[in-house]
C-alpha cells in the first residue's frame, strides 16, 4: 500500500527541514539583535 501513510512521510521531511530553517533564523536574528545592541552605524 505505497502512499498509504503519505502525510506521515511528510510530516517527517517536512518537520526536519522546519527544523533546520528555525535554527537558521534564530541565528540570524540574533546576530541583527547583536549588532543593534552595538551601535547603529553599520561602519564600525
């Protein structure tokens, strides 16, 4: 029965890739709070 538990496998994929884009825009965010923390001239 292939394709009987599609949304499983979906799921799965999906809830990986969610996963690994969280981390990226955690980090990013971060590093944007840091650097406004800092100083507002993007020069330094």
């Amino acid at each position: 029965m292939s394709g009987h538990s599609k949304w499983s496998t979906i799921k799965r994929k999906k809830g990986a890739a969610d996963a690994a884009r969280g981390k990226i825009f955690t980090r990013l965010a971060r590093e944007i709070q840091i650097a406004a923390r800092n100083g507002a001239d993007p020069n330094s």
